[in-house]
C-alpha cells in the first residue's frame, strides 16, 4: 500500500517548530490559539518547539524567561524591541527585530525531517521561515490568521508610502504561499480569496479557529459571580469581549447606544430601553475613540472594564446575554473575528456588523445564532438588541443553538484531530518524495471536511 494511503489518523513520529510573536502565558487571541494547538499536539505525543518572543501582547509585563518547558513544549524566547503598535516605524522596527531573532533561531534548531508551522505575527512571518525552511530541506505548513500586505492596504496603514511598500510584498508574500507544503486558512473566503491569487486547491486547507468547550461553557446569569459583581443582574447586557481593533467597527455600536439612550429619556420606567446596557472589555486601538465618544456623548448605558484573567473567560463571556462581533466589509476573505467561536461555547446569541454575506454572517445564518447588521446602521442595530430584550425565549434558544453548532463544529478537540491529520499528510508526502514514490499527496489527501 503507498504511503500516501496510510490511515492519517495514525500520526506519525515528527517534530514541529511553531512560530509565533507571542505565546503562553500572553492572552492575545494569536496566542492562546498557538499555544492550545502546541499543548495539545504535545499530549498526542508530538514533539513540539516553539519560537517566540519574550513580551507580552499588552505593556507592563516584565520579559518572559528565554528558554523553558512547559507541559512539555519547549519553548524559545527571542529578543525583539518593544518600540509600540501605534506607529507605523516603531511597528515596522519590532517585526524587523523579530524576523531576524527568530531566523537565526530558527536556523539554529531546524532538521531536514522537522515541519515549521509559521503563523502570520508577524505578517511576513511565512516569507521568512519559508526561506529557511526550503534552505534547510524541511517542510512549512502556514498558519494564515489574516492575509498581508491585503490587510494593510484595505486599512490605508502608511498612506502612499504604505501603498507603494505594499505593492512591493505582495509578490514576495505570495510566492512563500505558493512555494509552502500548505497554507491553513481560517475560513472559506479567505481560501477564495487565495485561490484567486493563483495559490493551487491543493496548497490550500481550511480549519475553523476554535475554543476549548471543557473551559468555556454556557453560565447562566444567576450563577454568574462576575455579572453579579458587576451589578448587571437586573440588566440586559450587549457585550463586547476582546480586542477593539483597525478591522473593527465601532461607530454602529456608538450609535446604537446614543439611540437607545435617547429612547430611553423619554421612556417610562418599565420601557426595555432603560434595562439595556452596552459592556466593552478588553483593549485595542478604537478603545480611546470609543471612549471618547461615550464622554462627548454623556453615554450612560455604558461600562468599560480590563481584560479580564483567562481563568475567567467563561464568566466574562458569560456576563453578556448578546455578544457584538464587527469587521469592517472590506477585510471579509482576509480576517475571520475568532471570538465568535468563544461565544458559541459561551451559549450567547451573536449580533454581527458587517458584511451580510460575509463569513460570520454565513455561519450564524447556518446555525440561526444571532443576527446580521449592515455598518453604518445604528438604529437596525438597536431594533436587534431591543427584539432579543423583549423575547427571552428566542434569545436563550438561540444562545442553544449557538452551543450545539460549536459542539458540532468548533470544539478545540476537532480542530486539533484536524491538525494532527494535516501534519500527518505533510509528513506523508515528504516521505513519499524522498523515497520517490511518485503517488502526490495532494487537495484529495489533505483536504478534510471542515463544515
């Protein structure tokens, strides 16, 4: 039987070389799918390595240890500078420092048997590894969390300068896809998205981001320390957990509150309006501009709060009885918000702003989860929120929903045995290619149902 037929359940023997910006104990969303995927290969019985910085995601934390062991990874710590995300320079500098730490680490550790899984933080993070991964004769598998320089060119980032460097990468970016053993993709439209590129079906495999459904679970209000803390029991609750980002639309939300606020003003007591509040935790680049507006607007149907511990993820999800997840239209094919799959494991119903036919829209449509908003609509926004506050009952069974599609779907542990199948194929077809066995493991082997 040919090698390329074995069973891909049965992992063979390999080591993995993950690359990641960031990793364990850091709880950016990069870093925590990272290091959950790492852990888990681990206990498979996978050999796993990891190459990272020694920073954490948000300032104030002192530098990570250089070299240790954890659940049985070892995990590389390399030194980057730590000029800030604001500017585009001091940005520019912190990638540049760790591109070549990270090479010269990599270099340092790589055999020809070994497979770099290459994540993309920093952006051209698969470029560089790709190099000395083909250098090395090892195999690349890239991670594509967003696509770059595409990303940054819908986002405007540097004007023209930006426009002009971007321009310039997008070859070099693409040509380290095309040359890869495989790219994983984190949703249909960004695989589209590159098959339009010109990257081949079989460079190309789909795997969902995902959330650990023993961690995460629904929590109803009344066994919800946090929410109670908070003072929010006798409240309706519009959330939004994580990171505010360039990709993420705020002024729908903004204006959504506004409305419900002055709804609420001319309201009596018992009106659904003056139940209903807005809670943003977490941080990220729009954090001050919503801030801004809630003080200019005098907003108070609004609470802001810290990221919130790890441990304490299914309560902070749990706080809400709706989730808001945004992306802007233009980025649909080249990001896939990732906390949506942590609010299905919370039991949440989803209220998505952006594209229609976008992605997220398409996989609460799938799973009748939530709604669909179009950007720039406030006032559809706030008929949403006051429809889920006014019927119990259609917002606790969509938040059902929500958990028996994750269940079905999105689970941390299907998404590994998609990895290890994955891996395993890579694995298979260097042994076939070295052994000259010309049966090619190509999009028939590799691609797994991933819906």
């Amino acid at each position: 039987m040919s090698l390329v037929r074995r069973h891909l359940a049965d992992v063979l023997p390999m080591r993995v070389l993950l690359i990641n910006r960031y990793f364990h104990p850091d709880h950016s969303p990069t870093s925590v799918l990272a290091s959950e995927l790492a852990f888990a290969l681990r206990q498979r019985g996978i050999q796993v390595s990891v190459i990272t910085s020694r920073l954490h995601y948000e300032d104030g934390h002192p530098p990570l240890p250089k070299h240790e062991t954890i659940q049985g990874v070892e995990v590389h710590r390399v030194w980057t500078s730590r000029r800030g995300r604001s500017g585009l320079v001091g940005r520019g500098l912190d990638y540049a420092t760790f591109y070549l730490a990270a090479a010269w680490r990599l270099r340092k550790l790589l055999r020809p048997d070994d497979i770099v899984v290459a994540k993309t933080d920093p952006p051209l993070l698969p470029v560089m590894a790709g190099l000395i991964t083909r250098l090395k004769g090892a195999r690349i598998v890239n991670w594509l969390q967003d696509i770059f320089p595409e990303v940054a060119e819908a986002l405007q980032v540097g004007g023209s300068v930006g426009r002009t460097c971007f321009r310039m990468l997008k070859p070099v970016s693409h040509l380290s896809l095309r040359q890869a053993n495989l790219n994983v993709v984190v949703g249909e439209a960004m695989s589209a998205h590159l098959g339009r590129q010109g990257i081949a079906p079989g460079r190309l495999h789909v795997i969902n981001n995902w959330a650990d459904g023993a961690v995460v679970t629904p929590i109803s209000a009344a066994r919800n320390d946090l929410r109670r803390s908070w003072g929010l029991n006798d409240r309706f609750v519009v959330a939004y957990a994580g990171n505010l980002g360039r990709a993420h639309d705020v002024a729908t939300a903004i204006e959504a509150m506004t409305l419900l606020q002055e709804r609420a003003a001319r309201s009596t007591s018992s009106d659904l309006a003056r139940r209903i509040i807005f809670v943003f935790v977490g941080g990220g680049f729009r954090r001050a501009e919503l801030e801004q507006q809630v003080l200019q607007r005098q907003l108070t149907n609004v609470r802001m709060y810290p990221y919130q511990p790890q441990d304490r993820l299914a309560e902070t999800l749990g706080v809400a009885d709706v989730h808001l997840v945004s992306l802007h239209p233009k980025l649909e094919g080249l990001i896939v918000p990732s906390k949506f799959y942590a609010i299905a494991a919370a039991g949440r119903p989803t209220l998505f702003v952006g594209a229609s036919n976008g992605e997220i829209a398409r996989l609460i449509d799938q799973a009748a989860c939530g709604f669909s908003v179009k950007p720039g609509d406030g006032e559809a926004l706030m008929d949403r929120v006051l429809q889920l506050a006014a019927d119990p009952e259609l917002c606790a069974s969509m938040g059902e929903r929500a958990r028996a599609a994750f269940d079905a779907r999105w689970n941390k542990s299907l998404a590994v045995e998609q990895w290890a199948k994955v891996l395993n194929g890579v694995t298979l077809q260097g042994e076939a290619t070295g052994k000259g066995d010309e049966t090619r493991t190509d999009s028939a082997t590799l691609q797994q149902p991933t819906q």
